[in-house]
C-alpha cells in the first residue's frame, strides 16, 4: 500500500495518447538544415580535400541538384559541429555558394566518431598512400582503445579483425602504418611515385635524423633507392653505423635493374627508320641487323 503523502507520477495526457511510432520517431536521427560556418574539420582528418576535376564535378552537382547524401556530425564543445563524414561535400557547398548542408547530428565518443571518419573516406576509389596510411593507424588505434588492448598480442589481434572486415591483409596494413612514420618530404614523394612503396617502408624504420641525412644521400645520387638498397640502409641504421657518407655510398652503387636494361630515346632511333614502322618492326629490324653483326663478328674471330 503507498505511503501517505509519497508523490506518484501521473502519466502526461501526450504520454497516454502518444502512439509508440510517434515515439521512435522522435527519438529518431533527423537530417537538419545546417550552416556551413557551424560546420568544422575532424581532429586530424587524414583525407586531402583537394580543388581537383572530382571536386569541380561534385560542385557543379550541388549547384544543380544540392547536397543528395547528408554529411555527419557530431555536437562539439567549442561550439557548432565537427564533421565525421562530409568534409568534401562541405567544401564543394562553400564552392557552389551554399549556406548551409544537409547534416544528421550524432552523438558519439572519439574512439566511434573516428572509425566512422575512416570507413566513410575509405570507400573513395582513389587514396593517396599517406590517407591510406594515417587512416589505418587511426582506426587501429581507435578499436585498441576501445578494447583497452595493449601489448604486441593484443594489437595483432586487433589488426587482424580489422583486416578481416576491411578485406584487406593484415600485413598490408602494417606496412601501410610504417609510412607514418616517414618524415613528410619522403612521405610526400611517395604520394608523388617518385620513391616506391616497399623501399618507403624499410626506411620508415630510420630516426628522423637519419632520413633528412638520407634527402641528402638521394640527392647526391640523384637516384632513388632499390628495394635492397633501403634494407641494407636499414640494416645500418640498427647498427647505429647510419651516417651520410654510409648512405651515399649505398645509393651510389648501380642498381640491378639498371644494369639490366638499356633504354634508348625514341627520338634518337627514329631517324633511322621509315616514318610507316611502327615501334615493333624497329624493334625487329635492330635485333635482326644485331644478329646479322654477331655472326660477322664470329666469321672473323674464326679466320
């Protein structure tokens, strides 16, 4: 039986006639109209945002139709929102002379919000190495947190579960990682294809110190390493024994690759031929007078 004077909660005339669809549908995520000013970047966001022919055709797109997809966000602290998925569109709306965005407002820890910013960029078709590399590192380091895993044990397991959902290798994604740890002008010629992905990886194991001595060893060279080569700088380095003249005279040596091939300009063969051969009939027609000077050759070395 109630005690005398206890307060008992009478249900709401909107808490009896509600239905539980009109509920939920409060409850529900909505898409709000919001300004593009209150709109700003996640914390370390990996993804280049770039005034590229992509963007230009996304700008045009909004122009005409408006932003189809909203972007996400989350309430920050400082005031307005920080947008989790969305940062091209954002862009291209402040382009296209937008005010404001489609957004669904979400509420969500760091370790969530940024799984959820590396997923939604990681289905763009083309990523630069750097994007792939800092967005692997962040949502790995997400999901250890969120796990609290520590150790090497636990942070394999973790790669390994992230690699299984993301199809893709869990060694791959190590050595993806390892280009983090480049200082940003190799980092950057990796993006560029000017130093390749297996050599970048050996030297990410260098100190900083070493690899700004190593931009200089490549420019003395005026080459960039082999795959071998970046081992054995490696190699060096874990001997403490990774000095400048070390280095030069590792990427001084000739490569096997270039000791294997030889490349003549087009322009310089060209003249030799008539303009109606296409490249693979100059190619046949040096082989064929190349065989016919070997056997000259053999004729006198017999007499």
């Amino acid at each position: 039986m109630p005690k005398k004077g206890a307060n008992i909660r009478l249900s709401s005339y909107d808490d009896i006639f509600s239905t539980e669809e009109s509920r939920a549908d409060q409850s529900a995520e909505k898409v709000q109209e919001i300004p593009l000013s209150e709109l700003h970047p996640f914390k370390d966001h990996p993804f280049k945002v770039l005034d590229d022919e992509a963007m230009q055709k996304t700008v045009e797109s909004i122009r005409q139709y408006g932003v189809m997809v909203p972007a996400i966000a989350r309430p920050s602290p400082e005031g307005g929102y920080e947008l989790i998925a969305g940062h091209r569109r954002h862009h291209a709306s402040e382009l296209a002379g937008k005010e404001t965005m489609p957004v669904i407002v979400r509420e969500m820890d760091d370790d969530a919000a940024t799984i959820l910013m590396v997923d939604s960029n990681l289905q763009r078709e083309e990523l630069l190495p750097s994007e792939r590399a800092f967005a692997y590192r962040m949502k790995l380091e997400a999901i250890n947190h969120q796990g609290k895993t520590f150790g090497q044990v636990g942070q394999k397991h973790s790669r390994d579960s992230m690699a299984a959902e993301m199809n893709e290798s869990s060694r791959q994604i190590q050595r993806f990682i390892r280009l983090t740890y480049l200082i940003p002008e190799l980092l950057d010629m990796v993006d560029q294809k000017k130093l390749a992905f297996n050599p970048a990886v050996e030297l990410s194991y260098l100190r900083p110190e070493e690899q700004k001595l190593f931009l200089e060893a490549m420019d003395y060279a005026q080459t960039t390493p082999s795959l071998s080569q970046a081992q054995r700088i490696k190699k060096y380095s874990q001997e403490n024994k990774c000095t400048l003249d070390v280095m030069c005279a590792v990427m001084d040596e000739i490569k096997k690759d270039d000791m294997s091939k030889i490349t003549i300009s087009h322009d310089v063969i060209r003249k030799y031929f008539p303009k109606s051969y296409t490249p693979k009939q100059m190619e046949d027609t040096i082989i064929r007078l190349l065989e016919q000077w070997q056997k000259k050759r053999q004729r006198e070395q017999e007499r």
